[in-house]
C-alpha cells in the first residue's frame, strides 16, 4: 500500500472530498489539509471530518505537503500552480482531477518548479448533486481513472497515484493527453451540449396556453437530466476545450442531417439501419 | 365503475397486454380476446392469463366485441380499419394507442363505419423492453393519457374510453390531434432522433485502436438508453410524424448553432446563460 504523511486537498467538493475520505478510509494519509477560497465549504468538510485542518491561505496550505490534489474547476489552475509552486518541498507529487487536459498539462508543467513531480489525472466520476456533503468513499468505485502522463512525469510519483487511484476503487488507464480532450469532447462535451440545446429547443415551444414541456416522457427527461449539470463547469470546458467539441458538434450536425435527409425523402431502409446501428452499439455497451 | 362484456385486443404487446391486465385485476371486462398476427405472441399471452382466449383472424376477433382497442405499430392501423369494420357490431367503441395522431385519426374516421365510435388515444407509457412478458397492470400509474376527439366522437364513447384510462391509474388529457403530433415530435421524436444520431457519431469514431465509446461516462449512456428503443417503431414515426419532425430538427440545428457560434466566439456570458437556462428548466420538471 501507499502512505502519505501530509495531503492537501485544494478544492474540497465532491470529488476532493471523496478523494479526502477513500484516503481517511484507507489510512493512506497522515493529516489531510483541506484548502480553497471558500471558509464555507471548508468548515463544511472539516464538520464532516473529512479533512483534518483547513486554510484559505493555499501557500500555507501546501508548506510541507507529500501530495497535493488539485480539485476546483480547471479554469483555476494555472493561477493556483503560481501561487503553490514556490511553497511547496522538494519532492512533492501534484496531481489534478481536471476534464480538460491538453494545454493544461504543459502550462503546469511550466507553471511547477522542476523539483516538483506532477501527474496530470481525470476520474471519470460524479453524480447529480455537487459539494462535499455528496462525497463519499466509493465514487470512485468501479470508475476509470485516465492518467495523462508526459515525457517530464516522474515514474516513481505516476505509480504512486496510480496506486491512489486503485485504492479508491477506480480503473486506471494511461493516456495522451490530446487524445484525452478529443475523447471526452466526444463522449462527454458534445452529449452535454446537445442535452442542453435540447432542453432550450424544447424550451422555446413553450409559448402560449400549451406547455410542450409538461408532455415531456422518458426521452426528454434523460437530457434535461444531463442538462442539469452545473452551467459555469461546462461553460469552462467549453471554453477550455471549444476547437474538440466545435468538431464533434459539426460531425453530430451531420448526423442529424443525415437522419433529416432519410425523413425528407421517406427512406424507410436508411432511417431503420440508422436507428438500428445505433440500438446496437448500446448492446455492446456494459 | 365501468364494465364492457366482450373486449379484443389487436396487438397484445407491452401497451395492450398491460391494459388487458388492468381490466382483469379491475374486473371492467367480461371476456378478454387477443388478436394479432403473431401465434408465438397471442399463445404467450393466453399462458399468461392475460387474455382469455386468442383468435388470429381479426374479423372475427372483433365480432360481438363491445371495445376494440388498437395496440399494433400505428402504420397497420388502415389496413386494420378496413378488416375489421364491417364485422364489428353497431355502437362498438374502438380506440387505439397510436403515438401519431392527426392524419390517422382522419383516415379511421373516414374507413370505420358510421356507426361505430371512434376514441383516439395515446398513452404516455412504456419502458424500456417490450412484449407481452413485460406487460403490467401498473404500466399506466400514474402516465399521462392523451385523447384526441374530434366533432365527431361520440360523447358517451369518449366518457368511457376516460373512464378505463382513469381505471388504468393515468391522468387523461384531451387535445387537438395535429397540435398532440407537434407536441411529441418536440418532447418525444426529437429527442429519439437526437439520441441516435448521438449514437452513431461517436460509433463512427471508433476506428483504429481508440474505442472512443469504451469511455462514456453517464452523460453518453443516457443517450444510448434512449436510442436502445425499436428501431422499427421509430421509423414508422419518422415517416409518419416526418413533417413536424423535420421542423424540429431544425429548431435543434439552430440551437446547437447558437451554441457553437457561442463556443467559437468564446461568448463566456452567452454560454454560461444558454447553459443555465437549459438548468433552469429542468427544476420546473417534477
């Protein structure tokens, strides 16, 4: 097993606070420091006792850590790695849970001093509701776990949040970290796209005596569902991630247009085997 | 209460056996017959105790028959009309379950005789597997049920049609059948469409070593769920509600546009807006 003396935890939400207490669980940590800019939330997690101390100072926070998990919105790391860089020992391994990878991971990269080993990571995991009072152990149960190591990553911190991860239940698996922001533009940025330009599309009908939404079944509510994500993250990964999704929301857009060609012309064996292939991807699904 | 001495049921699947059922435990029928062109399926049925007897001949399934409810895929609801006319009796209701209304609800009118009463339906119902094995009296608790007369229903027929839907445990909703066939390609046929195009884009980047797929979170899988549905039933919707769907899409189009020009312009209020509109809405769904 793996044992750090000292984690902090910069971002105590749902995942950082899940991490806090698979670590808590495993007695994989000595003291857990949870910090972010929110007094909050952090009296929340330490009420919780999912953390053992907080400090809004994130330079303080990090003095003497062994590992440090970076768990807010990507947006802030950059800003974070500037500020923590220089209070950090020598030694210390960085890993963060960020959706989007690419850039990211080469502005840390030299963002971080040198004697600084970080691993850049992404747990495929989450629920509906968000904050550290929806953490738990086993989020992370079951979940993939990508890791996006470079050239610069250091083997030794690598297999040590490795092993992190598959303490907490998760799948590891090793990726690119390009090819990561290509595929979650895919099977993740692009379904939550378009589940929010259904539910405004639906939305906009609502005009007059009748409410379309209101006969909405099954189907509509899977994408208002996803569509009730939390807007300022996937405002970010948009943003942070806009030329993948741009073209997987064109190559989508084709799709469509596809299906509205075979409606168009009442082409009774294209809509079929459209819809056909489709209903059996699903059954290659676990 | 309400009881009809002889019902029959054309097409015993999830819908029609489940409402067979509903008027077994309710005891709102005398004698159940299962009609349809499947011998496996009506013999399935009649094991079950669904029904009470089977008849593959539907010109003689309906005779005597005070109720006559249509529950096969709505593209034989013609064919069927012209069969079994002439052999019901005078004043017998027949009411059908058909997701497209308008056009239908025309041709019925015209091809069944005068003197029997037509009551259009179409319960919002249904799960994920189909058949008459999955048929359950409990499939309508709580289901919106939409009925769609015209000038010429029959008040007394259109009463007692409501009355079994409401025997059933679902909320009736009465409604012009063109603007229910607007409604449902926005809430219903849309999303379908969406869910398998969805589907099919990210098959269709599954080449080479990378199964793209293989990492969808819960986002994809909502969509893939949805697009696990009968690939034959949806495209007789989409040939027969094509219009309105066509009209749809579009409306899609143009919101996945707004969300892309949003995107490209790295428009950070419009985004996080049009996100948290989409947000808003689900809130206002129970």
């Amino acid at each position: 097993m793996i044992h750090f003396n000292n984690v902090t935890i910069i971002g105590v939400g749902l995942i950082g606070g899940s991490l806090a207490r698979v670590m808590k669980t495993g007695k994989l940590a000595g003291t857990i420091t949870g910090a972010g800019r929110s007094k909050a939330t952090l009296e929340e997690a330490l009420g919780l006792g999912v953390v053992d101390r907080i400090a809004e100072n994130l330079g303080e926070a990090v003095e003497g850590a062994d590992l440090v998990v970076l768990a807010t919105p990507v947006a802030t790391f950059e800003a974070i790695a500037r500020e923590i860089g220089p209070r950090m020992k020598e030694g210390a391994i960085v890993t963060d849970v960020g959706s989007v990878k690419g850039r990211f991971v080469k502005a840390l990269e030299k963002l971080l001093p040198k004697n600084i080993r970080y691993v850049p990571g992404h747990p495929i995991a989450g629920k509906e509701k968000s904050g550290v009072s929806e953490s738990t152990e086993v989020l992370f149960q079951g979940a993939r776990w990508i890791l996006t190591p470079t050239e610069r990553t250091d083997p030794e911190a690598l297999a040590a949040v490795e092993t992190l991860c598959r303490a907490a239940g998760a799948q590891v698996r090793r990726m690119d970290a390009d090819l990561h922001d290509r595929v979650f533009a895919a099977v993740s940025h692009l379904p939550h796209v378009a589940a929010y330009a259904m539910v405004c599309t639906v939305a906009e009908l609502n005009t007059g005596s009748e409410e379309y939404i209101d006969f909405s079944g099954g189907g509509f509510r899977d994408f208002t569902r996803i569509a009730a994500s939390s807007p300022e993250m996937w405002r970010d990964i948009c943003l942070l991630n806009g030329n993948n999704i741009i073209e997987m929301i064109d190559r989508y857009q084709f799709s469509l247009n596809m299906m509205k060609r075979a409606i168009r012309t009442k082409d009774s064996n294209k809509l079929e085997g459209l819809f056909r292939s489709a209903s059996d991807v699903r059954k290659g699904l676990k």
